[in-house]
C-alpha cells in the first residue's frame, strides 16, 4: 500500500478521523494503568506466552513476503498488537474486574491467530501485501477495545468502535507509528473498526439522516461503507488510499464475524458466550429465573436471524475462505435450535438461562456424535 500524496494531504485535512463523527474519547483506568508497549510486555512475561506464540506463528507466516527493511514494520506492529491485548485483558478480560464473556483478549486471538491464518491458508499470504496483513492484525487487537460507550451511532458508526479507533491510534502513536508517515495505516486501523460496525437492531427509519439513507439497519457497516463515505467524504473515490482501506473494512468485517464458520461446537459456544455477556450487560445473572427467557430467545430466534439473515461475508476473500464452512453449518443449527425448542416444549419454562445454556450444550454434543445433518 503506497501512500500518495493525496492521502497525506487528506490525512493533515482530517487530523483525528476521516469520518466526521464525535472523537472526544479520553485515556480510561486501563489506559492510564499500562500506558506503553514496555509495561504491557511486562505484564505479558508474567501470564502463559499465548500472545507470544501467536505472534512468533504470524511472523513465519509473513517471512515470504517481508522484504529488506520490512521488519521495522512488523516489528513496530507486533508492539500495537501487545499494548492492545493488554488493555482489553485488564479492561474486560482475564485480568481486571468487568468481565465481558466475548469481548475480551480471547476474542483478540479468535481473530489474529485462528481467522487471519485460516485466510492466509485459503487464499495465499501472497494475496495482500504485508502492510495489509499487518493492518488486518491491528484490526484484530484494537476492534473491541472499548465496549461501555453509550450505544451512539453517528455516521453509522457505533461509539464502541469510534472509542476503539481513537484508541487504536493512541496505541499506534505509542507503537512507534507516525500519523504523517504511516498515515495509511490509521486511514486503514480506522476504516476497517467503523465498518465492523454491526448493527442488530429490527428494521427502523435511520433517523440519523432521513428516509433516502437507510443503510445502517442490520449487518456490518463495511457493506455499506462506501454509501456513508459517498455522504460525508465527497471525492474519497479518487483516493487510492481511501479505496483500498475500504476494501479492507471488508475483509475486516467478514474475520469479524467468521464465527459462523468455525467448527459447528465452537459456533455454537461463541454464541453462548455472547448471549452471556448480553445478559451481563442487562444486569441479569444467567443464574436467575429472569434471564430464561431471553437466554432462550437469544440462542434460537436471535442465532437464527443473525445467521440467515443479518449476516453476509462481505469480500472475495471472505467468501473464498469462510462461505463453504458456514453453509455447512446451516443446516446443524436449524436441527440445533429446533430440538432446545422441543425440549423446552416438553419440559416447560426453564428455570434459569443457565438451563437453558446447558440444555443447548447437550444438544450439541448428541448432534455431533450422531454426524452432522
């Protein structure tokens, strides 16, 4: 990805965001308690070397196509990658005190080390330069960063996400990063988190702009990303850098959202996980009566609309990589969420999400000693 003189001419015009959405987003505890790439390594020697071993797995991936001097860059990326999963690990994670059961440093890892290498395996690491496989891993660790913005669309872009780009820049600064530089990369760290935007609210008026714009309703953003630049980024078409970032968004969005692709349990637990986080997030304990029943409509209504209907792979390469795995999903989850219905039928109004959770668990693992449908 060569950056142009237009796109640093873009990037002085526009210092913070290319998106013209509210960027007031301050150094949280998390932030101000690891405030470099030194201390988050410290931390990181102290804990088993997951990161460690995925990075070292990502660097011999890369070593094709890195070429004489390159390794500054990856080097100076494998450091934002650290500083990231540190904060979400203190800040959702394993290791501080506001536990989210999927957004945390797991789900950095689900991305980085399992989706990016699967993609590479599919499509050739030959396929993007090294810049896009570096970027695409920045994604990874900075997506998720912040998940306790109030839910704020503006542009289309979620405040989460808008709080994790100018946090991800923070984290490029202290990576070694420079904004005039490297600018192509925080065009790209910045498009590519907006447009994993995703959107699971029913059908409604956008009342953001007027009832022309309705592109915000269900799914990614990256599918729409073009409409929101075309709207507030006239002549981003004539931009090369501009261009490619957005078809990384993409790409982005469809690792994002690979979890229908993984192997059927793993599918099936990553939706668990989510569920129980949303139930965190409503202040329901999944070991109360009153979370049954949204724990039971999440996990067969919810998973069925979001499967079927909210999500599309966006990109050539997603497709190429995570289509045919998802089909083979489809048809285990139809049988899945039909018998945790029957059951409930049977055995009536479960007494806690935690039953219905278990019961969920149970049925999947007697659907997978029988085979797949």
């Amino acid at each position: 990805m060569t950056l142009t003189y237009t796109a640093v001419a873009w990037w002085r015009a526009w210092p913070h965001v290319i998106l013209p959405f509210p960027h007031e987003f301050p150094e949280d505890a998390a932030e101000r308690s690891i405030t470099d790439v030194a201390q988050a390594r410290t931390l990181l020697a102290s804990l088993p070397p997951v990161l460690a071993a995925a990075l070292e797995r990502r660097r011999v991936a890369l070593a094709p196509i890195i070429p004489d001097g390159g390794i500054d860059r990856v080097e100076r990326a494998e450091a934002a990658v650290e500083l990231a999963f540190a904060r979400l690990a203190l800040r959702h994670g394993s290791w501080g005190e506001d536990f989210h059961a999927y957004h945390n440093e797991h789900h950095i890892l689900e991305i980085f080390d399992s989706r990016i290498a699967r993609l590479m395996q599919h499509v050739g690491v030959t396929a993007l330069s090294l810049d896009d496989w570096l970027l695409l891993g920045l994604f990874a660790a900075c997506h998720d960063l912040r998940q306790r913005e109030p839910a704020i669309y503006s542009a289309g872009v979620g405040s989460n996400e808008r709080a994790s780009i100018v946090e991800g820049f923070r984290i490029l600064d202290l990576a070694g990063f420079d904004r005039t530089r490297d600018a192509d990369f925080y065009i790209g760290l910045e498009l590519t988190i907006a447009g994993s935007t995703f959107d699971a609210r029913p059908p409604a008026q956008d009342w953001e702009y007027n009832s022309v714009d309705l592109v915000q309703s269900g799914g990614a953003l990256a599918s729409k990303l073009d409409v929101k630049l075309d709207k507030h980024v006239p002549g981003w078409r004539d931009d090369p850098v501009l261009v490619h970032a957005r078809e990384l968004a993409l790409i982005a969005a469809d690792l994002d959202t690979a979890n229908v692709a993984e192997p059927f349990a793993r599918f099936v637990e990553t939706g668990m996980r989510l569920c129980q986080e949303r139930e965190m997030r409503c202040h329901r304990a999944t070991s109360d009566v009153a979370s049954a029943l949204p724990v039971f409509g999440f996990l067969t209504d919810g998973q069925e609309r979001f499967f079927f209907d909210l999500h599309r792979f966006n990109s050539d390469l997603g497709r190429q990589a995570f289509s045919g795995d998802k089909q083979a999903n489809a048809q285990p989850l139809k049988t899945l969420t039909m018998a945790l219905r029957a059951r409930i039928a049977v055995a009536g109004k479960p007494a806690s999400g935690d039953e219905v959770i278990n019961a969920m668990r149970t049925l999947t693992r007697e659907i997978e000693s029988r085979g797949l449908p």
